[in-house]
C-alpha cells in the first residue's frame, strides 16, 4: 500500500517497474473479459463473484502490460473533511444504511484512537505537519474498525509540493513596479499595500524577493535545486518596513539572464502576493512611428484618410524615409506597398473600403499597420484600426411570449449614423455605440419559421457497472422543419411586431429566419431564437424593486 501511494501516478514507467509481488497470497479469483472499444467512454472490469471482506490485489494484464489496483470489500463508508483546526470522520454502515457507533478510528500520523458517537461522528484536532518533517511524503490514512470490519482511508497518494495556506485570500494588497520590461542589471523600483481584510492590521515589515519563474516551496528537493537552482533560494532578498500598510523600496538587478521572473512579497514566511517582470536585451528603437486617421467610422464605399509620420524621440521628422504598410480586413480589398515619408516627414494614405463579398454585413474594420522598410537596431511600427458599417441600417430583434402557446417577435430599425463617432464631444466619453439615429420606417421583412427538435434513435446497450443493470444506449439527431412563411412591416416608429402559436411549445424550440434590404439595396439576414419565456411586465410605481 505505501509503494503504490507513495509514488506519482502519472510516472508510468516507475508503475510498471514497481509491480506489487503476489507471493504468500492466495488466488481467489480469475477471469478474462472482453471490451467493447468501438465508442470511446470508460469501461470497468466486472468480479464475477462477490468478494468477502478484507483487502486484495487485482491484476490486469494485456498485450505485456500490466496494471494493479488494491481494494477492499467491506460494509463500512466512511466520509472525512479537514480543516486547519478539526477533522471530522463520518462512519456508516452500507448494510443498514445507518450511523455505526463505537467505531474505532486510528490516524497513521499519531498514535491515538478516536470513536464514533451516536450519529457516527468522531471528531478531533487536525495534525499539523511541520514544514521539515522527515515524514511529509509518507502514506498517511485512517483505519476505522468495528468488531470484524474493517476500512481504509489514504489520505494522500503523493505529495511534492509544502502545503502553503492561501495568505494572500486574506489580504487587501496591491503591488506595482514602475514598469513590467527591464534590461539585465536596471534598476526595479517599486510600492505596495498589504491590510488584513479581518483584523484591519497591516504587517509592520515586509520581504520582498524574486526568482526565476516560479518560486515554490519544496522542501528537500535538492535532486531539483541541482538542476533549477532558484527553485532552492530566491536570487534577491530584503526586508522593508511598512507604514499602515505602505511600502516602497528598489533593488539593482544581478546581471540576470534574459526571461521571466518572479517577485513575491512575504509576511512572516508566506507569500501574500506576486509580480512578474520580463527581463531582454533590448535595444531602444532609432526613432518612433506614429499613425492618425480623420475618420473613426466609415460605410462602405467611402475613403478614410491615413497619415503616418515617423519621427525622432524628440520630435524631428525623417523625410525621405522608406515605409511598409499594409491596409485591409475581412472581407475587404486590401493593399499593400511601400513609399517615401514627404518633406515634412509625413506620409498620407487614403483608404477607400470595397468588397466583393455580395453577402458581407454588419460591422466590420479595417487596419493600417506600417513599419520601417529597412533593418533598424529594434523593432520600429505603428497601426491604427477603423469601423466600417457595411449597412446603413441597424436591426435589433426581440422575442416574448405574453400567454403559454404564443411568441411574439418585435423588430426594430433604425438609420445608422456616423456623426456622432466622427466628431465626439470633447467633454463626454466615447460611446462606442453611439450611432443609432432616426428610426426607418415601411421596411418589409421577410422570414421564416422552423422547428429543431432531437430524435432519440437507439445505438445499443451497454452495461452499468456501477448498478448492475444493462441500460441502452441512445444517439440524438437534430431536425429542422420548416413551419410557415410571414413578413411583416415596420411603421412610423421602425417598429413591427409579429405574433406565432406554436405547434409543440412544450419541446423542441423555433428559430425565424429574416431577410430585407437596407436604404443602399444591400441584403441583411438575421436568424432569430424565439423564446418562449413569458414576459411580465412589473409597475415600478406600484412594487419596490432593487437592481444588482
């Protein structure tokens, strides 16, 4: 039992090195079974015949593989929770379906036996491992007896890492560096905040180290700090002091390779809270690229204008300087070419949308990305991004039901305009869907409704372990059915609304497909779920009401 706990079970290969000897038991049972491998699901080995109580091996080969698995057949459950302070065992009997009182439960870490109340409880204080025990990786479990009874309880099959307490869950906390991208020996500077969020105090002092990656805790694992050795220690330590929570400080960086690494804050040994860096080589670029555009919006058809500009940190434009950019996105024609920045250091790109695509609609974007043509000392680019509304209308669909066997469906249209996205107000904040206009009124809308329902088609049987009984398994095949024609228009408010009585409103669901033309004559679709919950409309004058 401890060989086949104590290891990992994912190291495979130790598994089948490590195969439990059969010498000195006695063979009670042997069988061959055959499984069905044409569906994929897990699949059970089947005793033939009960098994009296006690503890066995179970040995399965195939094909020169072998896998083994200890059980026990007994008439006692057990179910057991730990918390920091208390552990609580719960012993019943699967005979009877009843408490077991005066069971006896023995823990492996500790000497002492425990026994069960009237409710086939026994409760005792939680054993806490010391962080260097020698003991930490071995088997522990529980054995609970009763009379000739008997049950096991592992608690772990492996362990690798120290248990650590989540601190940081009772913190308040903040931590930021001045920036997240350093060279090998920079400067890292830094702030924080710790309070605990029960006690309302804050650590007098605080340690702040960081390592390579991840920095656990595991003890004894010399074999691993051989080959990753800021697994062992971190590569920078120092304690700070905190004011009501507040802290700062910096440290120089150790000439670190290139890559990632972890800061960690402490209090009292344990990590409260953690920030990643990146470490490079980097090299500061020649100069920058920057890109504007005069439009945020367009429709389709119409030409926004791009301007690139590339320029020194401090502003000194580069005349003629080589550009690479690219315009486009799907489903638009797109460009790609190079040119020369003007004598004022600028160039102008004018970007007219088109498409083939005669079944394109919605929103979409387009994106200018530029970059130097030639080699540069870092990597030198600017873009810049445009929405394009390939319909001039905006659609907007609901469904309802006011009564049981009855869906209603509302459409409402309106102009889309741009104005708006264009020339925002420079006091107010951008509204990203700030274009709704006027609504557009005698639109004829074209649909069609269809029923989806599953068929159950039986596949087969297969047998329940589990419960001893063959259950037949089943496939599901999806139907759509078309149900009736309708169109419907919308009035001097852009709104229509369309009312169905459903043939099967208890199973299966409808879904209306819709078609119409915008103001430009280009076609819209849109395939719409008809819910048939029921809509109840509440009097906010007549019911206190609360939104969360």
């Amino acid at each position: 039992m401890k060989l086949k706990f104590e290891q990992p079970y994912w190291a495979y290969s130790i598994n089948q090195k490590k195969i439990l000897t059969s010498e000195g038991l006695e063979e009670v049972s042997s069988f061959e079974q055959t499984f069905d491998l044409r569906q994929w699901q897990d699949r059970y080995l089947s005793v033939p015949e009960p098994l009296p109580q006690g503890f066995y091996l179970v040995e399965s080969t195939y094909d020169g593989l072998t896998a083994q698995m200890l059980i026990q057949s007994t008439d006692l459950s057990a179910y057991v929770t730990e918390s920091q302070t208390q552990t609580i065992v719960w012993v019943n009997s699967i005979k009877s379906g009843k408490p077991v009182v005066g069971a006896e439960v023995a823990v492996s870490a500790e000497e002492k036996t425990y026994k069960t109340d009237p409710d086939g409880i026994a409760a005792f204080d939680t054993i806490i491992k010391e962080e260097d025990n020698a003991d930490d990786h071995e088997l522990q479990y529980y054995h609970i007896k009763n009379n000739n009874e008997e049950l096991i309880l592992a608690l772990n099959r492996y362990e690798i890492y120290r248990y650590i307490e989540h601190a940081q869950e009772n913190y308040w906390r903040y931590f930021q560096t001045d920036r997240n991208l350093y060279k090998t020996d920079d400067l890292v500077q830094f702030w924080g905040f710790l309070k605990n969020r029960y006690d309302g105090t804050s650590p007098e002092k605080v340690t702040v180290e960081i390592a390579e990656g991840g920095y656990w805790g595991i003890p004894r694992a010399s074999f691993l700090g051989y080959f990753l050795p800021f697994i062992e220690k971190p590569l920078i330590s120092m304690n700070i002091s905190a004011d009501n929570g507040f802290f700062e400080g910096s440290f120089f960086l150790p000439k670190l390779s290139p890559g990632g690494y972890r800061i960690s804050v402490k209090v009292d040994n344990e990590i409260i809270n953690s920030h990643y860096i990146n470490v490079e080589n980097y090299v500061k670029p020649a100069y920058k690229m920057t890109v504007e555009k005069d439009k945020n919006a367009v429709f389709i058809g119409e030409t926004v204008n791009f301007t690139i500009t590339p320029a020194f940190f401090d502003g000194t434009p580069l005349p003629s300087l080589d550009v690479t950019y690219n315009v486009g996105g799907h489903p638009f024609d797109d460009i790609y070419e190079t040119a020369k920045t003007g004598a004022d250091g600028k160039l102008s790109i004018p970007f007219t949308v088109t498409t083939d695509d005669d079944k394109a609609q919605g929103e979409r974007s387009i994106w200018l990305n530029a970059n130097a043509s030639l080699p540069e000392s870092g990597m030198i680019s600017g873009n810049e991004y445009v929405r394009v509304f390939i319909n001039d209308i905006h659609a907007a669909f609901q469904s309802y039901s006011e009564k049981p066997g009855e869906i209603n469906l509302k459409a409402a249209l309106n102009e889309i305009v741009l104005d708006r996205l264009n020339n925002p107000e420079a006091d107010e904040p951008d509204n990203y869907s700030d274009y709704i206009g006027d609504p557009v009124k005698y639109i004829t809308i074209d649909g069609t409704i269809y029923y989806h329902y599953y068929e159950k088609i039986e596949d087969g049987e297969e047998y329940d372990y589990i419960n001893k009984v063959v259950r037949k398994r089943y496939r599901y095949e999806e139907h759509k059915e078309k149900v009736n024609n309708f169109s419907f228009t919308t009035g001097e408010d852009g709104t229509a609304t369309e009312a169905f009585t459903l043939e099967h409103p208890n199973r299966g669901w409808y879904t209306a497909e819709l078609e119409w033309e915008d103001n430009s004559g280009r076609t819209m679709t849109r395939n719409v779920y008809l819910s048939n919950r029921i809509r109840i409309e509440i009097d906010e004058e007549k019911y206190d009401w609360y939104h969360l």
